[in-house]
C-alpha cells in the first residue's frame, strides 16, 4: 500500500529512511512533484524507470540540498558558481562534468560523463533532502510520456504500488519543470527551457545562452519527441473553436460554442497559465470532446517553456 501523508516531520523522517532503504518516495517541489530514489543505490534508481514504464534509461536530475552537496558530485566552474549563487535554491538545474569519484548510480547519468544537480526551493524537499543526507535522483512523478504532476492526485492517479509513499505539499507553485542548462567549457547552453526564464538568465550571465544539442527549437518534425502528451489531440494556436473541441483559453476566450472551457490567465499573465498548464490539461483530458484547441500564448519570458511543453503534447505519437 502507498502511504499517502500531508507530511510533518516525523513523516519526514520515515520518508527519509524508506528512501535510504532503495524504496521509491514521491516528493513535492515549486515545479513539478518529483519520483525520488538514492541516487547512490543502483537498484533503486533502476526502480524508477520500471515505476514510470520508461523505455530508456535517460539520465535523471539528481537533487541536493545545497551548492556543497552538488559540489560532491560534480565540477562546478566560475560560470555555473554564479548561477547556483543567483538561483539556488529553484528552477534552475545544471548539467555539469561528473566527478570520477561521485558516490552516484552510473545509472543516474545513463553513462554520460556529465551529471544534472538542482537544489528544489521547496520546504518539504528540502526537509526531505536534509534529513536522507545524501543525493536523491528525482523524474517527474507521472507514467512516461505523459503529462508532469503539479498535485499529489496526479501522482497517486498516474503511478501505482510501485511508490512507497507520497508526500502531499498541496499543488505546485511553478507548475513547469526546471529550466536545464549545461556548463562545459565556460559554456552556457540552454538544453530545456522551463519555469527560470532565459531572459533572468541571460542577464545573469550577460550572454546569449547557446542552443544545446537537446535544445528546444526542433529543426524537423521528426525532432519533435512526443511528450508531456494528453489524451486527446491538440490543436495549438486556435483562432477559432470547433462545437466539438474544449478550449484551452489564455486571456480573452475565443467566441464560439465549444464541448469544454478552461482559462489557463483570464488576465494573460504568464505566470499563471504555466501554474495551471498541466492540470487544465489533465482536466481538459476527461471532456468527452474530439481535441483540444489552444488559443496562442505569446513566447516572450515563462511563453517559451509553455510552447516547448504544448508543441511536445502536440506532436505525432511514436
Ligand atoms: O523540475 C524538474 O526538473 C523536475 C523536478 C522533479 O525536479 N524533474 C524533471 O525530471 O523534470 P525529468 O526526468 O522529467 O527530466 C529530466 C531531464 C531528462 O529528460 C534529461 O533530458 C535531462 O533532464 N538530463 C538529466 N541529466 C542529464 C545529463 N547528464 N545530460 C543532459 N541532460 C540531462
Ligand atoms: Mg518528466
């Protein structure tokens, strides 16, 4: 049976130890609730993949709860020195080169010789890291290829027995997953664009981040994994709605009769529309309707990684 808790700090605690134990612990932070196993124990960190039925082993964020933890693993350079300063803890995660001697699952990094670190801005994540004492490799807690978890209910609806135990942090308040950039060569490159926006980062920086080689501008369909995926078809860009179709407003509503509505900002507020994203289009999902129409949403600031998340939902299924 999954323990489902609103956690207090005994919780914490037995939460910690059932992850030290390699069973499988899901978490809330301010992006998206996270799937947690030691990063240091490889059976545990092969549960994951089995619990979110991932085809591939694709490296996994490993979370830390502070810049000294993430300094274990990994190489941090001038370059990523300032952006843990700026943006730790939050949305930010680092791709960084891999210390030969990290006590990590080679798993964690799917072989690669770089490792991605985050520290979560999130009181129960930190707790939780706090108190296991070492690295916790976290995915989004949801079924592969489908949408990311902003609720415990959308863990507890999308993954099974598999999960010991949910921590319950009410919903999250970024709603997108963290912004990946990776550091090699006093380099900054852009790999996933998500709730830090390029533009802070590109002030931090005071530089261009360069596209990276899983970066978010696809160059052909083909590139264009599916993921992040509803149900139903989407529309995207709808200037008009279709009787048959639930609309995904931003702003202003499209005239027109449509099977459902929901409003990701009445007042257009980027923000907001990323908090709401995944679970209007959860809710969306249940309408007895043919697709979803999504009205545009302008690509400036937090829009980029709302784009990235739809064009992805949107995409042809594999
Ligand atoms: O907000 C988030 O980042 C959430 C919360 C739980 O922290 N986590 C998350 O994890 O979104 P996940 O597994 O769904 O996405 C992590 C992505 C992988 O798909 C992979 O593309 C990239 O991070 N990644 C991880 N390690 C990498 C590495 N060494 N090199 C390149 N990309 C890496
Ligand atoms: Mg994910």
């Amino acid at each position: 049976m999954t323990l489902r808790v609103k956690p207090t700090p005994a919780h914490i605690a037995q939460a910690a130890t059932r992850l030290r134990e390699g069973h499988l612990v899901a978490f809330p932070t301010e992006t998206v609730y996270g799937l947690g196993a030691d990063a240091t124990n490889d059976t545990a960190v092969a549960h994951i993949f089995k619990a979110k039925g991932r085809p591939h082993f694709n490296p996994l964020i490993v979370h830390v709860s502070d810049a000294e933890k993430a300094n274990e693993v990994s190489m941090i350079d001038a370059i990523s020195q300032v952006l843990i300063e700026k943006f730790w803890p939050g949305p930010l995660t680092l791709v960084l080169p891999r210390r030969d001697e990290a006590p990590l699952s080679l798993l964690v990094s799917a072989g690669l010789d770089s490792v991605a670190v985050r520290q979560p801005a999130h009181a129960v994540a930190h707790a939780l890291l706090r108190e296991a004492g070492r690295p916790i490799a976290a995915p989004s807690a949801n079924r592969s290829g489908r949408l990311s978890p902003t609720t415990a209910d959308h863990v507890a609806e999308s993954l099974g027995e598999d999960v010991s135990m949910i921590l319950d942090g009410g919903p999250c308040a970024r709603g997108l997953e963290s912004t990946i950039v990776q550091v090699s060569d006093k380099q900054a490159a852009l790999l996933r664009p998500g709730a830090l926006t390029r533009e802070e980062i590109e002030a931090v920086l005071g530089q261009r981040l360069a596209l990276g080689p899983q970066g978010s501008a696809p160059t052909a369909p083909g590139q264009l994994a599916s993921h992040y995926a509803p149900s139903h078809a989407l529309r995207l860009n709808a200037h008009y709605i279709d009787a048959d179709e639930a609309l995904l407003a931003f702003g202003q509503p499209l005239r027109g009769k449509s099977c459902g509505l929901l409003n990701l900002s009445p007042r257009g507020d980027l923000w907001e529309a990323a908090a709401h994203l995944f679970s209007h289009l959860r809710t969306l999902d249940q309408a007895p309707c043919a697709r979803i129409a999504v009205m545009p949403i302008p690509h400036h600031g937090l829009g980029e990684a709302i784009n990235d998340r739809l064009a992805r939902a949107a995409a042809p299924r594999g």
